[in-house]
C-alpha cells in the first residue's frame, strides 16, 4: 500500500506546473493536497492511480469550480411566489433600473443636502410609509425578526410580555416566537390555551411586571373547529386601559391588491391606531428582505434610541428598494411588483402561457405533455390555506422517471413539483422569457 502511495505525484512538483503559473498559491496548494489526501485515502490498486496529466486536469477544475460564482438565477416553477428558499420576493426590472445607478455613486441616504448636515436614512422612506397608513413614524430593520428581537428589547427587557398560547409560532427557519421573546430579554407570559383565548386571560395575567401586549400572526397554520382569538382592537384597548404597549406582529402583512383574501390588510389593521406594528419586507409586500416598524411616535424614537439598532441597520439597497416598492403602492403600479402581479395574473394569461409552453415542448419526441389545472400558493410563511387557481403543464419522460427527470431539471436550475409519477409547472413564477430556456433544458436532458 505505501509502494502504491509513491506512485502519487508530488504537491511541490504539481505546484511548479506552468499551467497553474497565475493561479493563487495558496488555493492552489490547499487544493492540491486535499485532492492528493484523497486519492490516498481511497485508491486500493494501480489501475486506480490517474494519470499526472488527469491529475492536472482534475486540480485544474477543483479550482475553476472553486472560485466560480455560486449563485444562479432560477426557474421557479412551483406556484409558490414568495419562495423563501428561491429568495422570496424578485424585483421587476425597472425597480432594478432605478435603484442601481444609486449603488454605484455615492447619494444623500444620511445627508440633508439642503442644510449640509446630517440627515437619517429611515426618512427616505417615513413619508411614503406614513401616506399609506396614516401613522405617526416609521422606522426599517434587517427582517422581521430583527422587528420583534428591537421591540420586545426595548421595551419589555426584564418584564413582561403576554401573549396567546395560540399564537407561540414557529415558522421556518427555527424563528420561534417565545424563544425571540426570550432571548430580546422579555420574560413569556403565556395565557389562554392552544385552541381558545379570551379577553379574560389577558386582563388576568396583567401584573406591575407587564411591559407588552403582544398579538403574532398565525401566519403559516390555521386552527379551525373549536378556537377563539381576542381581536386586536380589543387588545389596543386593554393595552391602553393598563399602560402598557400593544404589538401587533403581521408577519406577512399585505398593502392592496391580492384577490379574495379575508383577512384585514395593513391599512385596515393601521386604522385601529395600534401602539406598534410589524411586517416583513420581502414577504407579500414584494420587496427587500427587512422589517418594517410603524406605529406611535414616541415609542419609534425610544426604538432608535436601542443600541441593538446598530447592529439591526438596513443597508442603503434595502432603503433604495423599499422606497421604490411603497411608491409603486402609492402609484398603484402593481405591475412594478412582480409579487403582487404575479398573484393578479388572469386566469385566462395563465392558460395561454401554458399553452405556449406546451406547443414549444410537445415537439421533444421523449416527453409527454399537456396544460392542466393547479393551485399556486402564496408562500413565505403567509396564506397558508389559500389556493390560486393556475395553469401548468404536466410532463413524463419516455424513460426517465418523475423523480430522476425533477432532480435533473432541478440541477440545471428548473424547480417544479412532482406529483402522480408526472413533473408539474406552474406557470404562475414563469415569465415569457424563461419559454426558450425550459425547452432548452428539456432536450439538454436527452432521451
Ligand atoms: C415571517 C414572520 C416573521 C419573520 O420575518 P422575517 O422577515 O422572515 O424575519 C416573524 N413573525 C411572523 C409572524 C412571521 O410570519
């Protein structure tokens, strides 16, 4: 065995090769040891042992693959817009049009340029936000959890905040409601039951260590049957019985413009002139991964008062795109919010785009195809029983089965379903452009 390990080349020798002459040392030796170390490990007999040219070759890829780029764009073809796994939320290429000559300049985000002082970042976006909901002050953070992390920090560290059983949420990505509480420095005081909770509960639990009323979304659940949920007028109210705080966190939360939904969007929720609300950027809103704070003046300011704020602060991209996104609400140009225009596609724009698809792809002799009828969903965590009616295509291979065709397409960047021992798309995430490409990746596949 060590006779066979010497045939191995030498990391010195493969190093002084000319073709690796402009390659970076020391990915380069890390590479090649790596590479080398694993042929040792693993080779039992000479036949196994490359060739030095194939070992060449081979460190010659590791490191092209290496220092390629690792993000691509996709073809989301599951009917689920907000993605969380695909990005969430894509922008429309004309918000893109307006915000990147920012990025590559420098720009007033913290600069008064009337009075030459400082200014602050979050008023790029405080009067569209306070136009749309008719609040006091806004203010922008990382994400949603950065929103609830802020809130329950600033004003409820060592006290407590109280909250439905019901409503002890976990959504993806670990993010769990009563651990956040938790870790902000709140103390969870939980009341009522899974199922039911009532005024009474709340009333009863408030004490002189209560700081927070808190309400969260159920967002991605339903409870139906047997339950009762206390309404957040009626918490606005009792919070402000009790000096305490009502935080309304949305989750989602949606401004206009999606079809039969019931229930109150954040404009409706805004006219109870609730203490502080919460929602996310990149969910239904269509925009930028953050959190967005709005509510009762004061409380904003302590808020920016937090330390923690530095550490939670949006970056000028999300300050750029997120005004771009509330003045495309304000303007009722949905269509620039390919969220919301891809929920409002007719059902009709939805046939003809699968019909398109189908009359390109029925041409490959190995697959079989045709449009059908679907279901999209909203995603990220929002609408969980809500279904949008859509139209796809359903494909099955000649030889491939579902499963392996769905894991080859999924490797060159195409995600639908599988269902039936047939591949689904969901024409609802395609755009006209992605036709040609869906084709291509079919007869790339091969019979
Ligand atoms: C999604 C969600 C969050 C977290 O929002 P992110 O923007 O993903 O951080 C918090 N609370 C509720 C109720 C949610 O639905």
């Amino acid at each position: 065995m060590r006779e066979l390990r010497s045939q191995l080349p030498k990391i010195d020798t493969i190093l002084k090769e000319k073709i690796f002459k402009n390659h970076h040392r020391d990915l380069l030796k890390k590479i090649t040891q790596d590479y080398i170390q694993t042929l040792r490990q693993t080779i039992i007999n000479y036949d196994q042992i490359p060739s030095y040219e194939d070992i060449l070759q081979k460190i010659s890829k590791i490191y092209k693959q290496t220092l390629s780029p690792s993000l691509y764009p996709i073809i989301n073809a599951t009917g689920v817009i907000a993605q969380t796994n695909l990005g969430r939320s894509v922008f429309s290429p004309k918000l893109l049009e307006e915000i990147l000559p920012l990025l590559s300049e420098y720009n007033n985000l913290e600069y008064d340029i009337q009075k030459g002082t400082r200014g602050e970042r979050y008023k790029h976006i405080k009067n569209l936000v306070c136009a749309l909901f008719e609040c006091e002050d806004v203010l922008v953070v990382n994400n949603n959890a950065s929103a609830v992390l802020l809130i329950i920090n600033t004003f409820a560290k060592n006290k407590e905040v109280i909250i439905s059983r019901g409503e002890l949420i976990e959504i993806g990505g670990s993010f769990r409601i009563p651990e956040v509480i938790v870790c902000a420095g709140g103390i969870l005081k939980e009341v009522g039951s899974t199922n039911k909770t009532h005024l009474k509960d709340y009333k009863n639990a408030i004490t002189h260590e209560s700081a927070l009323i808190l309400k969260a979304h159920k967002s991605n659940f339903k409870q139906i049957g047997f339950t009762q949920e206390v309404s957040l007028e009626e918490l606005i109210l009792l919070a402000q019985e009790n000096n305490l705080i009502d935080y309304y966190d949305v989750g989602s939360g949606y401004i206009t413009g999606i079809p039969n939904i019931c229930e109150p969007s954040l404009i409706e929720i805004a006219k109870h002139n609730p203490s502080l609300v919460s929602f996310s950027g990149d969910k239904l809103l269509g925009g930028p991964q953050a959190g967005i704070i709005f509510g009762k003046k004061d409380l904003i300011a302590k808020l920016k008062e937090n330390h923690l704020l530095r550490a939670l602060r949006v970056d000028k991209f999300t300050i750029f795109a997120l005004q771009a996104t509330f003045r495309a609400y304000l303007e009722n140009k949905f269509d620039d919010i390919p969220t919301i225009a891809m929920l409002n596609q007719s059902l009709e724009t939805l046939f003809q785009k699968a019909q398109d698809l189908l009359n390109l792809i029925e041409k490959i002799p190995y697959l079989k195809c045709e449009v059908i009828n679907l279901f999209s969903k909203a995603g990220g965590g929002s609408l969980p029983d809500k279904e949008f009616p859509s139209w796809g295509v359903s494909i099955s291979h000649s030889r491939l089965k579902a499963q392996i065709l769905g894991d080859k397409i999924r490797q060159k960047g195409l995600i639908g379903r599988i269902q039936n021992e047939q591949i689904l798309l969901d024409m609802r995430c395609i755009q006209a452009h992605h036709l040609a490409q869906i084709y291509r990746i079919f007869i790339e596949i091969g019979n």
